[in-house]
C-alpha cells in the first residue's frame, strides 16, 4: 500500500467522486482509508456524561483504497505510484506519469546499493 497519512487523493467512484482532499487514517489490514470530508455519515448519540447534549454528530467512514487515486505534486492530477531503487539503496515512491519524486519510503540499505 503506497498511501500514506498526509497524502493529498482524489476520489475516483461514489457519492463523493472528484472531490480532493488528504488521508486522515489507513488502515493496511482492512485496505481502506479515511479521507477529510469525504463519505461523511451522521452518527445519532444519546445523551450521556460525555455528551450532554446528544443529537446528531457527522464524521468520516472509512472508503476502498481502490477508489482513490494519490495526486502527483508536480502536477496536481492522479497518477499512479511505483517504488524503484535509488543508487544508495533507498527507495522511494515516484509518480508513474511525471516520473517525480514522491519521498522516500526506506532507508539507504547498503546490500542493496550500487
């Protein structure tokens, strides 16, 4: 999985399509991800200690990590993202269609180095 919290996705499918926003949270086991302001739900709360007031309280679901595409820096439009080798043995993701640099993902590993 090349998404990463803070990573700035466009949506690709459902209600929320198009709309472009960053990663708040991923989860690798399930492959899903939440995404600022999108797939919002109205979660209805009794009233408790905690929440005196009750009522309704909206807050982002969790979406398929299929359905949203990393945005490329340079560009500002969805790409897909590939992993490849540096000289130091380092990797990095780039953007599959600029060819950019999207940071580094592992530390320089000198087995691996040229």
């Amino acid at each position: 999985m090349l998404i990463r919290i803070d990573d700035t996705v466009v949506v690709l499918s459902g209600d929320d399509k198009g709309k472009t926003a960053k990663v708040l949270k991923v989860d690798r086991a399930n492959g899903k991800v939440i995404v600022e302001g999108v797939n919002r739900v109205y979660k209805h709360v009794r009233k408790s200690q905690k929440n005196p007031q009750g009522g309704r309280l909206s807050k982002e679901m969790p979406i398929d990590i299929s359905n949203v595409a990393l945005v490329d820096p340079s560009t500002g439009k969805p790409t897909r993202v590939g992993v490849r080798l540096l000289a130091d043995g380092s990797k990095e993701r780039f953007s599959k269609k600029s060819g950019s640099s999207m940071g580094k993902i592992a530390p320089p590993r000198a087995q691996k180095s040229k």
